[in-house]
C-alpha cells in the first residue's frame, strides 16, 4: 500500500505489530478467549422471533416446507407448510424413524462441505440442509423441501438415511397424499437453498458484529478505570466501532424484500421472481464478501446500488426510476465499502415513499483532479441548508436524524474522514429549489490507502 502524508503516518492505529499486541491484550482484558471456549447456541445470535417470521416468509414465498434446527438437530421453530403426507407418515414409527436419521444425515453433511445440501428422501421427495455458521462454527441448519421434482431430476440426488426409497404400496392413503405435494424443478431447489443459505449466514454474522459489539462497550467501561492504559482503549475501540458502522444495515429491508418475493410468486410466473430473487442474492453475498477489508472496486460498489435499486424498482413499479452515469475508466479504482447504499436508501425512504408522484434517483461518477466524485441525486423536496449543516456536524442532532435520516451519511463521513483525512467526505450542493445532490469525494486510487 502506499504512503499517506505526514499527519496521517502519525495515525495511532498505522503500527500494525502494536495494533495486533494492543487487541490481544484487548481479549485477555475483555475474557474473549474464554468465552470462545462455549460454542454459541442459535438463541445467542438471533432474534427467534424475528427468526420466525423470516421462516415463515421464505416457505410462504417459495412454496417448500421449513424448520430451522439447532446443532444438536432439535427444532428450534414452528414448522412453515409442513405437507399432509409428511405429517401422516410420521405417525408410523418405522418411517418417523426413516424422516428423522435422513433429516440427520442432511445437516452432517451440509456441515461437513459448508454448503447447502440437496437430496431425495426415503419418502421420495427432494430435501435440502442449510448449514447456519459464525465464524466457522456450526449452529444449526435450516431443514427444507418436502417437493416433487422431476423424476430425471430426482435421479441425479443422493438418498438420505436409509439409502433407498420406501415402499409406500401397502398404505394407499399415503400415495394419495403423495401426489398433492406441490412440484418444482431442481433449478430453484437450488436456488431456494442458496437463498437461505446467504440470509441465514448473514444474519448470523450481522448478530455476531453486534454481540461483539456490545462486549468491546462492556470492555470500555472497565478500561475507562483504568487510566494508564486509556490511550490503547481508545485506538482499540476506534478500530471497533469503524467495524459497527460498517456492519449497519436496515433490517425492515429483508422483510419488505421477502414480503415482495411472497406476492410475486403467487401473482406471476417464476421468471420475473427468479430475476429478484437473483438481484437480492447479489445485495447479500456483496455485503458479506467485505470481511477483514474495507475496501472494494467503485465498479462492485456501484453494482450493488443498482442490485438495490432493482428490488425496490420491483417494489415501487413505476413509483421509481433511476439511473446510472458512471465513467468506466474509474471501474477499478479502490473505493471504501458501503458508502452509496445509505444516500440510496434515505431517497427511498424519504422521496420514494413519501409521495405519490413518480420519483426519480441518479447516481454518477466523475474524476475531479486527483479525486473521484460520486453523486446521488434525487427530485425530492430537498433538505434546508440549515439542515444540511446539522448532518454535516459530527455531534449534531436534527429531530430528523433522530429517526435516522442522517445516521448513515453522517456513518459514511465519518469514515471517509477516518480513512482519508478532512479534504474527503460526504457535501451538499445547496441552495438547490427542490431536491437533494450528495456528493461523495475520495481519492482516486487503485489501492486503499495505508494509514
């Protein structure tokens, strides 16, 4: 990486040896080790409520069976659309035996590849186990499918336990029940299950942040006393609460999305679904593939505005159009992760929504000089410049930001200014007549600056 000017060299977090000595002790202090010794249980990452009525959206949207269990294979939920021929043929002993070793023999397997895991079961019908992980460990998994896909399909699926399909002739009433199973292909089995898949490990990593979260504020209060190792909390907790602002993300947005995937799926075919479904898959796997940098190519960055903007175009209809006037020579250009999404957002909420007339969102990027320019405009009835100078300050509280319109811009300055000093950062065009210009400036470089 390359060197940054004097002041920013003198940056407290730029040794990296000191840094990685300092959090270290930051564990010891915090008794982190220790508590990695108990394996974390679904219960310590999730809302289950919350856990719940995302279960219940998903089967409802897809049209498959779902339980979420914990690592010990126990249902940790309700059963979603549970089919009649899988409850009947539970009640007899040999076969509940049959559903449950298979149920088994999917999640240990899942676990085992970290991946989702598509089968047949002994009754004849498709499964799946989704793994759910943090950090590598195995919480739970989520048990789906009870559907019929076709039998040239079908035939390319391992069994699950016990290896061979059952001979359901002596129950006739079964084999009725059979046929009433809802039918689907094993192109959107997979599909389903990667979708899971991405929703519950982001979820479960967005649970972990915060959970660490709150034990690096636990950790301030007890190094607040002791003085002399003040100036290493400090530079610890800054490096935490950069990751917290990062981690932020709305979490009505999954509700409204999935609640949009229940309405298509039962209003149209599966064409205009798929492409959602597609769209939201690429929102989550962008915001879980930052890990450890913080720091990815205008080019994804920009794509994962319009993967956004796709869905609530699917939302609004013609409520909402937008566009995109990007400079492509600046694609591989380096640019801090998740600094877009929020100007997006707040026009959403507080344009989009909030009238009745078509509503219109721009984003462009330009070079100015040494320096990249990203501009969100919307034609909205735009923010006071009073207001404007209120989100612009670090500690000022407008009753709007209160109820988190300048939440996230003031989050992206914050770190903008963190990362590359005070010529960068979020400004207003103002004295606008309607409507509201941001504009992002960063440097334009192929890689992240060094600190």
């Amino acid at each position: 990486m390359s060197k940054t000017n004097s002041k920013q060299a003198s940056h407290p977090m730029q040794n990296q040896p000191e840094r990685a000595e300092l959090l270290k002790r930051l564990s010891t202090l915090t008794g982190e080790g220790e508590d990695e010794k108990a394996h974390l249980e679904l219960q310590d990452v999730f809302d289950m409520d919350l856990l719940q009525r995302i279960q219940d959206a998903f089967s409802d949207a897809t049209g498959v069976a779902v339980i979420i269990v914990d690592r010990h294979g126990r249902p940790a939920l309700k059963y979603s659309n549970f089919t009649a021929f899988c409850t009947a043929i539970r009640t007899v002993p040999e076969y509940y035996k049959y559903c449950t070793n298979s149920d088994d023999w999917g999640g240990r397997n899942a676990n085992s590849v970290h991946r989702p895991r598509i089968y047949r079961c002994h009754g004849g019908l498709v499964d799946m186990a989704v793994p759910i992980q943090v950090r590598g460990e195995y919480i739970g998994a989520i048990l789906a499918g009870q559907v019929q896909i076709p039998p040239e399909e079908a035939a390319t699926l391992p069994h699950g336990a016990p290896g061979c399909p059952t001979d359901f002739s002596a129950h006739p009433e079964f084999l009725k029940l059979r046929k009433n199973v809802y039918h689907s292909t094993l192109k959107r089995v997979q599909g389903a299950a990667d979708l899971m898949f991405t929703i519950a490990n982001y979820l479960a990593e967005l649970s972990a942040s915060r959970i660490m979260q709150e034990k690096l504020q636990r950790t301030n209060e007890r190094l607040m006393m002791e003085m002399h190792r003040r100036s290493e909390a400090e530079s610890a907790l800054r490096e935490a609460d950069l990751r917290a602002l990062k981690a932020q993300i709305n979490p009505h947005f999954f509700f409204n999305v999935l609640n949009t995937i229940g309405r298509l799926a039962m209003l149209e075919g599966a064409t205009q679904t798929q492409e959602m479904v597609y769209h939201f898959s690429d929102l989550l796997r962008y915001t879980l593939k930052s890990g450890e940098n913080d720091f990815v190519k205008l080019k994804d960055e920009i794509d994962n505005a319009k993967n956004f903007l796709h869905i609530q175009k699917v939302r609004q209809g013609d409520h909402l159009q937008f566009d995109f006037d990007c400079d492509e020579s600046l694609n591989e250009s380096f640019c801090p992760f998740m600094v877009i999404q929020p100007f997006v957002e707040n026009a959403i909420k507080y344009v989009v929504e909030a009238r009745k007339e078509t509503s219109a969102i721009t984003i462009k990027t330009e070079a100015d000089g040494r320096d990249i320019l990203i501009h969100i405009v919307d034609d909205g009835d735009g923010i006071p410049d009073a207001t404007i100078d209120a989100l612009l300050g670090e500690h000022a509280r407008t009753g709007k930001t209160e109820k988190g319109m300048g939440i996230g811009m003031q989050n992206v300055n914050k770190r903008l200014r963190y990362y590359y000093g005070k010529p960068y950062g979020v400004s207003y065009v103002k004295g606008l007549p309607s409507g509201t210009h941001a504009i992002i400036r960063i440097p334009n470089k192929t890689l992240p600056e060094s600190r």
